[in-house]
C-alpha cells in the first residue's frame, strides 16, 4: 500500500504545471512529491533570465538517474505519474524496475514507437533545425507554443499560460528522441515484453498536436505482448495542455480511479 505519488513534468515548464493535479490527490489522502529536473529548480523568472548551465547537454539517461535516487530514497515505492517527456521518464523508471503503478500523460514516444506525424514534427521543427541544438539550450516561442501545446484554449488563455509556465529547455532530449530508431542504445528504449513492471496507464488527449494520440496508441500496442496489467485511454478534444486545460477534472478522476482499482495497491489506498 503506498499514498505518495511522484509527480514528473515534461519539457519546457516546470513543477508548477501540476497546480492542479497536486490538490486534488492530496484533498484525497495522496501525498504529493513533484521534484524539478536538474538545472530546474530556480524561480521560473530566474530560468527565464539565467538558464542553470546544467541544462546544457542534459539527456533524457541523466533526468532520469535523477529521478531514480530520488524515487530510492523514499521510505516506499510510490505512485509515478508524469506528462509529455515526464510520461517517457516514468515508462524508463517503470523499466528500472521503480514504483508500484505508473500514469503516462500524452507521453513522449519510447524508442520503437513511431513519432513522425505531421503536427509532432510541425511542433518541433524549430527545435530540431536549430544549428547544434542537442548541446545548446533552447526557448520555445509563443507561437510554437500555442500550436503544439494549447490548441484547444482560446487565444487570451493560450498567452497566458506561456507567461505562467514556459521556462528555456535543454535541446539534447528532443534530437535522442528523434534519432531513437536508429539508435541502438537509445536512452528511451524500453523492454515492451517485460513481466515484472509494475501496472501502466496511458493517457492520451484526442486533439494534442505535439504528441497526437496516435503516438499514444503505438505505445500501448508496443506492450501488447506484456502479462503485466496496461491500459490507454484517450479524451477527445483535449491538447497537450491537459493537465490543465478545461476539464482536467475528468482526466485528474479517471486516474485516481484506475489507481484505487488496481490489484493490492487500490483497495487499500486513500479513500
């Protein structure tokens, strides 16, 4: 029985993005753990003015090694719930043999899933044309945010939700992603087959451009040869945004309640 879920955001913001998600598992009895990424644990001002330089050249191996000693070093396994890259880090830490049950939110694509869909590259051109940008450290602007991240918001929110969260990113994640099929020791590869995982959710959102839901749904096929319990579930018309974005609610609910139904871990969990 564990009531600690670990939190893990994606790329481009920063632990501030489960303001909503954190209050509603604690007002039913989860403590919340939601540590940032290295070279993220400034103010999101600072971030913005002074990037850390540890963010340069920092991969997806590294954030989650990160991660792993923090997950060890809890008196319990917990609960792994992470969004966009922070879905993939929780499928590698799933892999590692960490947590009891893991929520991947439109989940940036482990090695093996195919990624190249229009809107996803569309969203990430910028990023993966910029001269050297796997050793450098990028900003998204506002209007490569509002296309891949919050489609689905009307314009005055879409401005301000990239004041609210987007803080520069290390670009390296974005090319070891993209480059992930050729590679051979890609740091996103995972043992789709693997029977000692812990359970998995897949959570997609039916509108999202950077991750559409088909990237979702070749993920969970990728585990279709696995004992181990993994589910998917897509909300249409939702974007990328949503954890946050109007009904995160419903997303928020489904999650809770696919926890407190799994074998040995729901039925004794928080109520």
């Amino acid at each position: 029985m564990t009531n600690q879920v670990v939190f893990i955001h994606g790329a481009w913001v920063t632990p501030l993005c489960w303001e909503l998600f954190e209050p509603f598992f604690q007002e039913r009895g989860y403590q919340t753990i939601i540590p940032p990424w290295p070279g993220k644990e400034a103010t999101i001002t600072q971030q913005r003015e002074d990037p850390s330089p540890a963010l340069r050249g920092l991969g997806i191996g590294e954030i989650v090694d990160h991660y792993q000693r923090l997950i060890t070093a809890l008196p319990r396994p917990p609960i792994l719930v992470g969004h966009s890259f922070g879905g993939l880090f929780v499928q590698l830490l799933l892999e590692r043999g960490l947590g009891v049950a893991g929520v991947a939110i439109d989940s940036a694509p482990p090695k093996g899933s195919f990624a190249f869909y229009p809107s996803a590259i569309r969203s990430l051109f910028g990023v993966l044309t910029t001269w050297m940008g796997w050793q450098r450290i990028l900003r998204m602007p506002l209007a490569d945010f509002k296309y891949a991240f919050v489609n689905t918001l009307p314009a005055e929110r879409q401005r301000a939700v990239y004041d609210r969260y987007v803080v520069p990113e290390t670009g390296r994640i974005f090319f070891q992603v993209a480059v992930s099929l050729t590679s051979p020791h890609s740091p996103a590869k995972v043992r789709f087959d693997n029977a000692s995982r812990a359970p998995l959710l897949l959570v997609a959102g039916g509108s999202d451009h950077i991750v559409p839901p088909a990237i979702n749904r070749s993920n969970y096929r990728k585990y279709r040869h696995t004992s181990t319990i993994t589910e998917f579930k897509q909300f249409p018309g939702r974007g990328h945004w949503i954890i946050a974005e109007d009904g995160w609610e419903e997303v928020a609910g489904f999650i809770y309640d696919w926890l407190r139904k799994l074998p040995g871990l729901g039925s004794t969990g928080p109520a």
